[in-house]
C-alpha cells in the first residue's frame, strides 16, 4: 500500500530504523516507521485516502500516525523542516536528509532504512554498516558522543544484547562505562521507562548481572557485592513462576527485577525515587515489613501462612520466597491460590446472630476460620456454625 501511495505522489518513502533490522533478523515488530522526503506528513494523509483507516497528527513534532484500516499503526515522519526551501537538486537533498536522520540514532544496527518505492524497492541506505553489525551480532554507536547525547542509549544496548544476544564492540562498552555517571541526570521517569522496557524483556537474572558490570547500580548506591546474590534472586524469581504458575501471574513484575539489587543492598531507601505508582509503592512497603517476618520457613499448612501474610500481595511474597528458594515454596502457592477465591462462610454479623458480643475478639474468630478454611478443613456455612459452637 505505502509503495504506491508513494509511487502515486511521488515522493521517496523509507522504511527505517527498529522494523529494519528486525526484518533482516527475521523477529515480528509492529512498530512500523516510514520517513518520507519532499512532502512529509501530508502522505499519511494520502495513505488515508488510497486506503482509509484513520490519520493522527502529532503537530509539534513534525510527525503522523497512519492506523491502517487492520489496526496497524504505521508512524510516518517528514524529513526535516529546514530542508524543504532548499533548491531543487532532489536526488542529494533527499540522500542528504535521510542521512541526517540516520546519523541521529543510536546504533549502527538500528540506522539502516529500506526504499519503498517501486522502482527501488528493497534498496539498503546502510551509511554506517549496520548490515556487517548485525551478521556479527554486535552493538555499535555511531559516535563517540553518542551516550553522552541520551545515557539511555546505554540501556537500550544492554536491551538489545540480552534480546538478540548480541555484544558491545570493546569502543562501545568502553563509552559505555564512561558515560555512566550520566545516568544520575536522567529523570527518575525517563529511568522507569528504560526499566520497564529491559526487565519485560527476556533474560532478568543476566540483565542485571550486565547492569552490574557496566556500573549501572552502582550510581544509586549499590555496591559491586551485591552482583551475585543479586543474580541468583533474579534467577530465582523467574523460577518461581515458571514453576508454580501462582495467581499473581505468568512472570515477575518488572518492577520486581528493578528492585532486587537494591534490596540484596538493604538500600530499599533509595529506591523509593523510582517508585511512581500506587502499586509500587505497597510493594516496597510490603517488602519492608515481610523482611521483619521470622518463622515461615516452618510453616507446613496453607492455612498458617494466612496469619502472617494475609495483608500482604501476591508479588511480595513470592519475592521474599524466592530470595530464600525455601522448601515449603508448594505450600506457599497453594495458599496464594486458595486465598484468592476463598469463600466467606461466616461474616460478623453472623456471629452477632449466633447471639455472640461484638468486639474486637471477633477479628481473631474470623481469622481462625479463615485458617481453617484454606486449610480445607471447613468447606461450608454449615461446618463453620459447627466450629463456632
Ligand atoms: N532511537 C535512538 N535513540 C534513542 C531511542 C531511539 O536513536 N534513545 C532510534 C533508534 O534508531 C530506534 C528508533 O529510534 O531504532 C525507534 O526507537 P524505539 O521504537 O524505541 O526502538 P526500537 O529500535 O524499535 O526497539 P523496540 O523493538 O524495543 O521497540
């Protein structure tokens, strides 16, 4: 579709940037981006007319989606604004612009673009190699300011070594290591967003092994020490799910991941910068206080773990489970996935009913039964009036 919209208008129109290299290393990627030279964003107006679908301008920054009438989104970018008074020798003004815009971005890997237009159709703009990057799987900045532009950038490369199972070259690695410091100027929500990306990303244990190595950690205060047992807890935690398939779901919370150095550190304190939702927040403080818990290691029945972590989340406990790789791990889920629909055979007023004194002893009767219940030994309303009595 986009290659006759462009062959219709005119106009040269390049596939660039992430969808490239995932086409070349054959991964899905529904991020689709087009750069188009001469007439910029009008073209997703053009594709909305040759194909429908619906068009969004995004004004300030030059840019449009095009959501294709399947739900595809393709993002389409002009080519910059300062280029288009220039006189007319196209073919250079075009080659020149689309070279600006690769030299922009962070990796030789990610700074190949593909012509769409017929005529040309598959043409390669490959300026800095990344074609000979890919075939050896390595990372590669364009330049040597490159992190210093956008430390996040050094994060991106840890995402796509552990994602492609590639390496930094040696020059990389070593800006890398050098522009660390940096990441301490960064927003704590630009941080975050990186985070989310890395840790929904395949391999945690060995993300935060390479975090370490490159220093990463260590600008927030965690010390080299703490690698190793870091690296088994994240192992652990991605165990544990996979394993025991609790409620909670099919793997660790990013957030999870992010925590761990922190808290093999005991410096859960200068995490707190970096917790931005509701969500994560009562997991720090879950983790704080599940820390001060002594004795579950002993506990054999489902229903015993309810009166130590009753008010605890799911997450939590699986975190503090899977640090220790205890035994009675089964046991735990088992209660995690009672409590979730467990029935309520008995309310307060019930006992107010069965002519007992309102008090605060009722807490502690309703609690018992709720043992008793994700123990399984009382499965109706009948058999707790039967208990009560
Ligand atoms: N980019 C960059 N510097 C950044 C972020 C992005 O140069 N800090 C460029 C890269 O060339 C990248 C493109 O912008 O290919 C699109 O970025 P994004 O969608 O974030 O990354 P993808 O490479 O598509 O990765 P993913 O598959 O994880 O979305």
């Amino acid at each position: 579709d986009i290659s006759r919209t462009a062959e219709r208008t005119g106009s040269r129109v390049y596939l660039i940037g992430g969808i490239v290299r995932d086409l070349f290393l054959e991964r899905p990627n529904d991020d689709i981006d087009i750069v188009v030279e001469g007439q910029g964003i009008d073209f997703a107006g053009h594709l909305q007319a040759d194909y429908g679908g619906t068009v969004k301008m995004h004004e300030t920054f030059g840019t449009a989606t095009w959501i294709h009438p399947s739900g595809l989104y393709i993002d389409v970018t002009s080519a910059r604004l300062e280029y288009y008074d220039r006189p007319a020798s196209l073919p250079d003004v075009e080659l020149s612009t689309l070279s600006e815009d690769l030299y922009r971005r962070d990796f030789t890997i990610n700074s190949m673009a593909l012509c769409l237009n017929p005529e040309v159709f598959g043409d390669l703009v490959d300026p800095f190699n990344g074609q000979a990057d890919l075939r050896s799987k390595t990372i590669k900045v364009l330049h040597n300011l490159s992190f210093i532009d956008d430390p996040t950038r050094i994060l991106r490369a840890v995402r796509f070594e552990t994602r492609f199972d590639f390496l930094m070259d040696k020059q990389t690695e070593s800006l890398a290591l050098n522009s660390m410091a940096r990441m301490k100027d960064l927003s704590a929500h630009r941080i975050v967003e990186e985070m989310k990306r890395l840790f929904k990303d395949e391999n945690p244990p060995g993300t935060i092994k390479r975090l370490f190595k490159l220093r990463f950690w260590q600008q927030f205060g965690v010390d080299d020490g703490n690698a190793e047992q870091s690296y088994i807890h994240a192992g652990q935690l991605k165990t544990f799910y996979e394993i025991h398939k609790p409620p909670a779901g099919r793997k660790a919370r990013w957030f999870n991941y992010f925590a761990i150095p922190f808290f093999t550190s005991r410096k859960m304190h200068l995490m707190h910068q970096f917790s931005l939702t509701k969500r994560n927040h009562k997991f720090l403080q879950d983790l704080r206080s599940l820390s001060d818990i002594q004795g579950v290691e002993q506990v054999r029945q489902p229903g015993a773990f309810h009166r130590f972590l009753k008010h605890y989340d799911d997450e939590a406990i699986i975190f503090m489970i899977a640090k220790e790789n205890m035994e009675n791990e089964d046991v735990i889920t088992t209660y995690l996935k009672r409590r979730v629909d467990m029935p309520v055979f008995l309310t307060g007023e019930d006992l107010i009913q069965e002519g007992m004194k309102p008090g605060p002893h009722f807490r502690g009767i309703l609690l018992d039964l709720e043992v008793s219940v994700l123990n399984g030994e009382i499965n109706s309303t009948d058999e707790a009036l039967d208990w009560l009595h």
